[in-house]
C-alpha cells in the first residue's frame, strides 16, 4: 500500500467519514465472487476492471516506479462511486490497495462533448 504521493492512502484519513464510506464498499465487495465484481456496469461500462499500466497517467506510473511496483503490467481498478476509485493489484483472489483515487486522477477520462 502507497501511503504517500498524490494518491497515497494516508490522504484518506484527512477526508470526513471517507474511511467508513470505503470500508463499507469493501465489505459490500466481499459478498460477491470476482466474476460478479466485474459484471457490475453502469452508463459508462464496467465498474471494476484490470487496466494496462501503459495506459495510466505518466505521473501515476512514475509513482509505480517509485514505489518499486514497476513490474506490474496491470492495475485493477474498484469504482467506489461517482468519480471515487481505489487501485490496486490482484493475486488469484486477494485484492491489494496501493491506491486512494477520489479524483479519477490515475486514469484520467474526459467527459464527452466537454
């Protein structure tokens, strides 16, 4: 886990009931098998995807780098709500953190006709 940087998860607890909110989505998430977690779609497609690390912002991959994490072909990314993310890395069936995304700063989409 990335508790520095940009998106570090020690940023979280400087945000008001945020760590009740993404515990609780967790727990939700701990309910369902990781073929469910990614059947979950929404307008824009599926909420929790593996996302190739060439295709994350330049910043966000200097950080991997950083963080010895440079190795990794592939993030997955949770959809929390709205904008909200946390990014990770999966082995078989364990989820870990490195990331706290509530801007959609790793992955940055531009709204349509914007």
């Amino acid at each position: 886990m990335d508790m520095a940087g940009p998106w570090g998860c020690g940023n979280i607890c400087a945000q008001n009931g945020i760590v009740r909110d993404i515990l609780s989505k967790l727990q939700d998430f701990e309910t369902m098998t990781w073929a469910g977690l990614e059947a979950k779609t929404g307008l824009k497609g599926k909420q929790n995807h593996l996302m190739p690390v060439d295709k994350i912002c330049k910043e966000a991959r200097d950080r991997l780098k950083k963080i010895k994490l440079d190795d990794l072909d592939e993030l997955y990314s949770f959809r929390l709500s709205g904008m909200k993310r946390l990014w990770g890395k999966r082995e078989n069936e364990i989820f870990y953190v490195i990331w706290w995304d509530p801007k959609h700063t790793v992955y940055p989409v531009q709204k349509k006709h914007t």
